[in-house]
C-alpha cells in the first residue's frame, strides 16, 4: 500500500492523499479495498477504496491517519496505516489584558494574545478605531501591546490573528473611554468695563 504523500506534519486545513494498492506475486482483489480516517492507527478500515483513488481530510482539527485494509487473489490481507496528516480548521483565539474600561482615562494600555489550537500563529494585525468593525492593519508581536493615547471618545483596538493553516479570526475589544480635552470654564458675567461697587 502506497500514501502519496506519505505524511505531512506542516498544519493544513485538508490534506488530499493518493492511495495505491499493488501485490508483488498476484492481482489485488479489487472488492476487499477499505480504508478509514481515524485519529488512531488501529481503526478498523469500513469504506470502500478504489485503487488509485485520492482520499481528502478535511473539517477536522487534529492529527489523522488513513488506514487501508487490502487483500490479493490468494486471500493474503494487509492493514496498514498511512504517516500522520496534520489537518487544523479551528479559528484562533484572541485576549486583551485589559479588555477595556468603564471610566474615562487619559491613556490605556493592553497586552494582545493570540493562541492557535494547532500549530502557531503567523499574522497578527490591529487597529484602533471607533469601529470595531473595522479591518487591522498594523503588525504587532504577539503578546505585544497597544496603547492609546491623546485620543478623546470611545476607542476599540480591533485584532486579526492568522495560523499556519490559514485559519483566522477578527475580534473587536470591549469599548476604552478616552478623554484629553481639557475642561471649559464659563463665568456669567465675564468682567466688566466700568467701575462698581460689586
């Protein structure tokens, strides 16, 4: 039994795999070919496989195996399982150290995390807006923070984190009130321009 590829430990969100049957002394009994997607090497194969036929792992998240059971003419049977496929379709996961605030400051500051469920984080962009719908733009560490400042309203920092399999998710903080304008002071009667008593 041949996997082409053999395996692929780089995360995907899918993983196409041709399988190819041969018997070295007879003909392979076309009718016992089966095989599985497991996350476990000693599943019992329960489809039906053609040989030659290219087999696709998706809308998982984890490490998977194909495995084949095969037979030839003479009744000689083999199960055996593929290398690993390492197959991620989980979103990443995005935190704020300081998920805004409920008094007005003059500047905030917070931490921003992103932690894929497999494999790693390969993007991660913000911006500070007061959309928070608004699309990322600016690259930043991860676990970098992002402070605001001379700013006056209600501010979101709207984050997007990538992982290696392409993966991605766009998560808008809580509001952050901001306040930089300086009070105004207004007097009734604003001096005057002739002398009195009081």
């Amino acid at each position: 039994v041949t996997f082409s590829p053999t395996e692929s430990k780089t995360y995907k969100k899918s993983q196409s795999v041709k399988i190819t049957v041969e018997d070295n002394t007879g003909v392979v009994n076309a009718s016992s070919l089966k095989y599985i997607i497991s996350n476990a090497t000693t599943a019992t194969p329960d489809k039906t496989l053609l040989n030659g036929a290219t087999i696709t792992i998706d809308s998982v998240t984890g490490i998977y195996y194909i495995i084949v059971e095969a037979c030839d003419g003479a009744g000689n049977c083999v199960i055996q399982p593929s290398g690993a496929y390492y197959i991620d379709n989980s979103v990443p996961t995005i935190t704020y150290g300081t998920n805004g605030n409920s008094a007005y400051q003059k500047s905030v500051s917070t931490k921003v995390t992103a932690n894929a469920n497999t494999g790693s984080i390969v993007s991660l962009k913000y911006i500070v807006s007061t959309d928070k719908n608004d699309t990322p733009t600016t690259d930043i560490a991860n676990g970098g923070t992002v402070t605001i400042s001379g700013k006056t309203g209600t501010y979101y920092i709207v984050t997007k984190a990538c992982d290696e399999a392409g993966n991605c998710k766009t998560q808008a903080s809580n509001a952050f009130y901001l306040d930089n304008s300086a009070p105004t002071i207004t007097f009734g009667t604003n001096g005057n321009s002739t002398y009195a008593k009081s």
